[in-house]
C-alpha cells in the first residue's frame, strides 16, 4: 500500500507575509486530512518563506518543501541553496521540476547529482519527468520519459530508490488548464515509470516506489487522477495558491 502524497508547488509565489495567510487558511483543514495518515501533504514555498512555513505548521501532520537544492553542500555558488540549509526546515525537495530544465539549464546529470545529495542529507527527492507536446504527439513519451527515470536514478541503490516520489508532469499539462486524461497519465506512469523502475531495481521496488501526478490538477478533476491504480496523489502548481482549492484537492485524495 502507497500513501497518497500531496504537494503545494508555489512556484515563485507569496511573500513571507502572503505566505503566512495561505497557511494560516488551510492548515486546519488540511492538519485533519493528514492526521490519519492516509495521505501525506506537503507544501512547497519559495525558500524565503520557508522558515515561516515550517513554524506555522510545526506540530501538525502537515510536511514542508524546497522546490530545488544544489548539489554542493556549500562553497562559491551565487544565489544557490544547499542541502544542509534545507535539512532544518524541509523534509521534501522537488528535484528537476520542468520550468527549472527549461529556464535553468537542468539537465538529466544535475538532477541525478541533486538526488544523491538530497539522500545524503535526509531530503526525499519529488523527481520530476515528463514529455513536451511535440515527443508527446510523435510517440516518444515513454522513450523520452522512460530515459529521464533511468537517468535520475543511475548509481542510486535499491533503497534510496523506494524513499524517491517521482511526479509525472507532462510538459504540454503545466499551467495550461489542459491536465491529462486520468487514464492516459496512469498508463504512463505503469507501464513507462514503473517499468523503467522494475528494470532498473525490481517489481517490488517499481510498486513501492510513489509516482504522482502533476499538470492542471484541480479540484473539479482531482478524483479522476485519484481514482487511478498507479498514481499516488498530485503535485499542484496553481490550484494550490488558494486554500479552498488546495483543502479540496487534499480532501478527495483521502479514499
Ligand atoms: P500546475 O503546475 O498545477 O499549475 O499545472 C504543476 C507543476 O508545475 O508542478
């Protein structure tokens, strides 16, 4: 049995003080969602606001994110965050987001390097993957996708592997309101995820390991993905910068 993971990308939103009203709006809710611990919920602000994040959710089921690290631990590295910094504050760090491939010059071999200092330092990875519209239209996703897996996790052992949640984002879903079918995310995330993954280590390591989905994911459309045999829970971009939004996508997450 996978617990469902639910995670809050703000992306580069909110101030410290903009930060702390999104909390302070849904951190009852959502504290109840996850206090049975059927599903796990994790938010994700941009580093300033972390701190504050994790204070206010201190003491609750609630769990907090970095959306990147470097892979250094430290040195001259301009503007750049390192794991023992985040390792106070976070227990999550998205690793390899798409807009951070795509504007930052990310590539399969950053994200890997990431993902081994993230687990030396007790961060768990949300490793993303996920095809452009073009290989999707051509029939290269699970070409594409699958390669992407394979490398994240070159030279990462059996079990540093099970504690690694992969999202599923294809490029073409992020914020443009068109998500993926339920189905078609889930037959990519079986067969091209997990099967990279049962090649790489095992069957019992391919279905331990959590794979969300992520793209456009609202609440009206939640349940579809939820309701889907592979996918265990949602990285959420836009949907959660409003409270009522993000509680109700958590809320259809518990079955
Ligand atoms: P979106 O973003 O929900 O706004 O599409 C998802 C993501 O980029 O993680």
């Amino acid at each position: 049995m996978r617990t469902p993971i639910i995670a809050g990308n703000w992306k580069m939103n909110k101030t410290i003080a903009e930060a702390r009203d999104l909390v302070n709006g849904m951190r009852d809710d959502l504290a109840r969602l996850a206090a049975g611990a059927k599903i796990e919920i994790v938010l994700c602000p941009p580093f300033l606001a972390i701190p504050e994040v994790a204070t206010l959710v201190k003491n609750t089921p609630i769990r907090v994110g970095a959306q990147n690290v470097h892979w250094e631990t430290k040195g001259a590295f301009t503007g750049e965050i390192a794991a023992p910094m985040l390792k106070d504050v976070c227990e999550y760090v998205i690793i390899g987001h798409s807009e951070r491939r795509q504007y930052f010059g990310e590539t399969d071999e950053s994200v890997n390097k990431k993902i081994k200092t993230a687990l030396t330092h007790h961060l768990k990875p949300i490793v993303c993957v996920g095809e452009n519209l073009v290989q999707n239209e051509s029939g290269q996703t699970e070409a594409f996708v699958g390669g992407q897996v394979r490398a994240a996790f070159k030279d990462i052992s059996r079990d540093d592997a099970r504690g690694i949640v992969i999202a599923y984002e294809p490029i073409w879903a992020i914020g443009t309101g068109k998500a993926a079918s339920g189905t078609g995310a889930n037959a990519v995330i079986g067969r091209t995820i997990r099967g990279a993954l049962a090649a790489l280590y095992d069957v019992a390591t391919a279905q331990q390991v959590r794979v969300q989905y992520g793209g456009s994911v609202t609440p009206k459309n939640a349940t579809e993905f939820f309701t889907q045999l592979e996918i265990d829970g949602a990285l959420v971009g836009g949907a959660s910068l409003a409270a009522a939004d993000f509680a109700a996508i958590c809320k259809a997450a518990v079955k």
